[in-house]
C-alpha cells in the first residue's frame, strides 16, 4: 500500500467545487510537487492532507491509516507555510521547540533534537534571536527547521520560496533537495513555479480548475505531456504551438498544412495516424530549445520580431502569419529584427496534439 | 526629508497642545498644595510656599480613606474580571464562524449606545430587590456590562490582525484551542488587552453616576466623596484638589505600568 494515498478527494464551498476528484499515491520517501496556476486547488488540497481544511467528498490515508477526519496533530505532519507563520514572541529555539512541548518531550531531548535541526540549517548562532531579527532566507530556514524537529511521516510544503528573491530562492531549492536526500521523508511540496517542479520532484502532479492533468515524473512530463496545457506548463519559455490541417494521412506520417511551414506543408511521423482524417485540424507543439537556426532542412520560415540577449543564450522572439513562436539558442547569432529566419527541428521533437488539445 | 520650518512649526503645535491638556492638571496638582486664600487670590499665585494641609486634612477623613479602598477594590476587581472573560469571548468571535455571530457582535457594541442615565432607574430598583444596594458586587457587576464589550470590542480587533497562518501552525504543532488561545494570542494581542484594561480601569474609577445612585454609606466611591465636598455652605477647593490629585495618581500608574506593553509591530516577523 503506498505510504500516502488520495481517493478521488473532493471539496466544494457551498456550491462552488474546488478539488472535483483527485486520486493520487506516493511512496515512502517520495518528493512529490503539486504544480498549476493560481486558483488551480493545489494549495487546498495540500491543506486537506495536513488537516486544516475538511475533505468534502473521498478518503486520504497515511501509511495504510485512513485520516480523513483526523485532527492535524494526530496526522504526523509537519507543514512549512508560504507566510513562514513562525511565533513571533519565540525566539528561534521556542519556534522549533513547540511542538515537541506540545508533544510532552522531555527537555534534553528537545535540545538534542532543536540543536541537530539548527547545525543542518546554519541556524546555531541565530537561535536565541526573534523572528523580526532575522532575514527572509534565516526565517525560512527556521520554518524549515520547526518541520524537522518534530520527525513528521510527511513534510508538507506551500510555496515556500515565493517570498525570497531569485538568488535566494535557487539555493533555497538546492537546499530543500539536499535534507529530502539526507532525511529521505516523504514529501508533498505545492508550487506555481515549474522549474521547483522540475528540479525538486520525484514525481510532479500537474493541476488545473481542481482536476489532475497528468502525473508523471519531470522527464516524462517533458517528453511525453498529455495535453497543451502539460505541454505548455512544463518548460520555459513555453512551448510554440501552431494550428496546422491535415492534408494527408499516410501510413505512419501526416501531411499538414500552416502558411508558416517551408512550402506550406510539413510531413510529420507519427504513430497516431489513425486518430485523425484528412481536413482536421492538429496542434503542432515546439520547445523553443529545440528550434535551430540556419538547419539543414528547415522547418518554419520565420520574420524576427526582436532578440533577448540572456548572455550565454538568445531568446528569439518571431512571428508569421499570426503564430508567435520563441527560439531558444547557444551564443549570439547574427540577426536583427525584420531578419527572415529558416528554423528546423528534429522530427522527434515534434508534439502533436488534437484539436481538444490531447496529446497524439 | 521636512523643512527645518516644518519642524519648528511642528514642535509649537504640540508644545501648545500639551500645554493646553496639561494646565488643568497643573491646576489641579498646584492648587492642592495651596491655602484657600491662595487659590481664591487674584491674579493668581504663581509663586507660593506649598502647604501640605490638604493632604493632611483629606487622610485625615476616613471617608476620603475609605472611598479610595473601595474604588480600588471595586476599579481592580472589575478590570480583572472584565479582561478575564472579554478576552476568551474576543477569540471565539475573531477566529470562529458561528450561528449568531454578526449579531452576538452587534449587542456587544451597542451595549455601549445606551445613555446610562436612562438604565440608572431599572438597574438601582434591581439591584434593591436583589438587596446589592451599597455593596463592591453591585458595581462591579454593573460596570462589567459597560467594560467587557470595550475589552471584547478592543480585543477582536487585535486577535483578527494576527495572522490565521499561525494558529494552523500551531494546530499542526499540536497545540489545542486553549494552549492557542494562552500561547499564541494573549501574548499577541497584549497592546490591545493593555488599552482596553486601561479603559476598563479609568471607566471604573471615575465612573460617578451610578456610584452615587447605587452606593450610600458604606462603599462610596473617591468621585462621590470628591463631589460630597460641594455641598454645604463652602467649596474647600484645597480639599478638593488634593483629593482630585489623589484620584488621579492610580490611573496614572496604572496606565504607565500597562502602556510597556502597547508596543506596536509585536507581530513583526511572523509572516513575510
């Protein structure tokens, strides 16, 4: 039996449905991110498994026990708010140490426990301080290290890096990735941002309008995204995607038709053939970083809109016939806005979706 | 950056409004110390030898001495009792949805929109019946519906701006509703339970109307004694501004004693 189980949870408010039916399970020692936009219900339902928020319709097991209605503090979680939430009248060893107070430890195990988590964290000096004395990154850590102490079965995180600044936020991350390796707990980890999905993950859950778009790990994700909006999520810069219309169906390859094709049309392979017929209309998905300029065999006959110099890349920004489609390349080429561009890919990194956005 | 005009400006206004709140007090304690001819004297004394005769006189009257135990014990008592059962009433309503709620809040305030004169009859006729006349309880009980909907309004308000995140938190840690309730909020909200004890404290202390209606001999209180000196064919004002004084000098502590706590930004530093 996996170690944390969703069956098809579901909550509304009033008539409103947030969560329409999830089902989901992790392994023990499993790093899981809950990742959609704003609204999406990832937030909701990491607060249904923590207990603060009632689950409305479904069940929710932890390590084989059914904790539906369980009170937060029976569930063995420990949960690291975006808002950090720590006690702002405790200094950094109260802050960590609550919970085992409130747990009746006994207080040289406290100090054990408070010691080990703060030398992990870096947080030894800072421990007799109060929350408003220290800066974002040492209350994250110290939101961390509230967590730790307590040796929950789960750790449950909600956007904790969205309040630090970007350089902070990356070694954050670094960090968060290490003590999952060192502690090896489970973890449930929420976030909007997909390169925190990517990195952190074991296995990403991709949410929209409380409904699971898919599960999978990051690299199937990558390659083999369900639908548009998996596709277009997971990446940065997102994914182009072009309307095309089926001209032909033959064995194991389409013809389709764009304006910004070279030629008009575009041969695809694919073993979906029979899903479609001539006269449909697909949706041709391409990562930006899998575009190349100047190819031997181009593609797509684009006009240069303008270059986003990033240093050690370029991000091309082009248009033709109302598609806008990004590029993403090494070094700095030598183009300038108005430029005509004759862009190629690898037919294996071409995504083909249906008309209702569906992989094929 | 202000001018340094602004700032002088600035400076004068406030100069002039602490003048103008502190001279009655100035009166007040300045006259205490003067023989009555002093006080009466016009233009008026600036420069005088002080008399302690007042003072004398007033501790010397075990009515002042009396009054002044029995605001105490009647100002403390309510205080107390009024911060003890407002605060865990400010919680449920800051931080729980329940049938009743908006309108439980409703009769909290408008407690406060009652004229007391108007409830003066009914509250004295009750209170004979129920043989309280002249007793601590009867004021004390009477002022508890005046002050616990200030400390319940006050307190609220200070419970609300705490961030919900950090009950969850502490749900989660394990903490019940009460260990939330003495851990996480009381030491939180404490400027707001300061102000509203203050209110609580001076309210009761001053308070003269129902004092007089409710009390005769044995529990007056130091405003009704104060004002008993007015009666008769002279006004001793000396008498009446040593006791004024020493009618004042228990708020005054007693505010400076709560005020340490009604520092602001004690939440600083919870949440981003």
């Amino acid at each position: 039996m996996s170690f944390l189980q969703l069956d098809t949870i579901k909550k509304t408010y009033g008539d409103v449905s947030v969560i329409k039916g999830v089902s989901f399970a992790a392994a023990k020692g499993e790093f899981v991110v809950f990742v959609g936009p704003s609204g999406c219900g990832k937030s909701t339902l990491l607060r249904m498994i923590a207990g603060l928020e009632d689950v409305t319709e479904g069940h929710l097991y932890i390590d084989g026990k059914d904790v539906t209605y369980e009170e937060p503090a029976k569930r063995e979680l420990s949960m690291v708010f975006q808002s950090y939430a720590l006690y702002p009248h405790m200094s950094v060893f109260e802050n960590m140490a609550f919970g085992l107070r409130m747990a009746k430890v006994p207080e040289a195990e406290i100090k054990t426990r408070v010691t080990e988590a703060a030398r992990i964290l870096h947080l030894e000096p800072l421990l007799d301080r109060k929350p408003r004395a220290l800066s974002g990154g040492q209350r994250q850590r110290v939101a961390i290290g509230r967590s730790i102490v307590r040796h929950p079965k789960i750790f449950l995180f909600d956007e904790p890096l969205s309040n630090l600044d970007a350089e902070l936020r990356t070694q954050m991350r670094v960090e968060i990735a290490k003590l999952h390796r060192d502690l090896g707990t489970t973890m449930v980890y929420v976030t909007h941002d997909q390169v925190e999905a990517m990195t952190l993950a074991d296995r990403i859950v991709v949410l929209r309008a409380g409904l699971v778009e898919q599960i999978g790990t990051p690299t199937e994700l990558y390659d083999r995204p369900a639908n548009t909006f998996v596709a277009g999520f997971i990446g940065s810069p997102k994914m182009n995607f072009i309307k095309a219309s089926v001209t032909g169906v033959g064995s194991g390859s389409l013809t389709l038709a764009n304006p910004s094709f070279v030629g008009g049309t575009l041969s695809v392979e694919t073993v979906s053939t029979g899903r479609v017929k001539a006269g449909d209309t697909v949706i041709v998905g391409l990562r930006p970083e899998h575009l190349e300029l100047n190819a031997a065999q181009p593609l797509l006959s684009l006009t240069l809109d303008f270059a986003e110099n990033l240093g050690g890349a370029t991000q091309l920004y082009s248009r033709s016939e109302g598609d806008i489609v990004a590029i993403v390349v090494h070094g700095r080429p030598d183009v300038k806005p108005g430029d005509t561009l004759r862009v190629g890919i690898e037919g294996r990194h071409i995504y083909l979706f249906d008309a209702n956005g569906l992989a094929l | 950056m202000r001018s340094k005009s602004g700032i002088l400006l600035h400076a004068i206004g406030l100069v002039l409004i602490i003048a103008f709140s502190l001279f009655p007090f100035y009166w007040m304690v300045s006259s205490s110390f003067k023989t009555q001819a002093q006080i009466l004297a016009s233009p008026p004394q600036w420069f005088f030898t002080p008399t302690l005769q007042n003072y004398a006189d007033i501790f010397a009257d075990a009515k002042v001495v009396n009054a002044i135990i029995n605001s105490l014990i009647v100002a403390t008592s309510t205080t107390l009792l009024a911060v003890a059962l407002g605060t865990p009433a400010a919680f449920a309503l800051a931080r729980y949805e329940f049938k009743g709620k908006s309108d439980l809040w409703f009769w909290f305030i408008s407690n406060r929109m009652t004229s007391p004169i108007v409830l003066a009859l009914p509250v004295y006729l009750i209170a004979m019946y129920a043989n309280l006349l002249d007793t601590h309880i009867v004021l004390i009980l009477i002022y508890l519906t005046f002050n616990v909907p200030i400390v319940v309004w006050i307190v609220t308000d200070q419970f609300k701006s705490i961030p919900p995140d950090l009950e969850q938190a502490a749900r989660l840690d394990g903490a019940d509703q009460f260990t939330i309730f003495r851990k996480i909020y009381l030491p939180l909200g404490a400027p707001g339970i300061a102000v509203s004890a203050i209110f609580s404290f001076i309210f009761s202390w001053n308070e003269l109307l129902y004092a007089l209606v409710l009390t005769r001999r044995n529990v007056q209180t130091a405003p009704v004694v104060a004002t008993s000196f007015m009666s008769g064919y002279e006004l001793p004002w000396g008498k009446i501004m040593a006791t004024g004084t020493v009618i004042v000098l228990p708020v005054t502590i007693f505010a400076l004693i709560v005020s340490r706590h009604m520092v602001r930004g004690l939440t600083m530093g919870a949440t981003k």
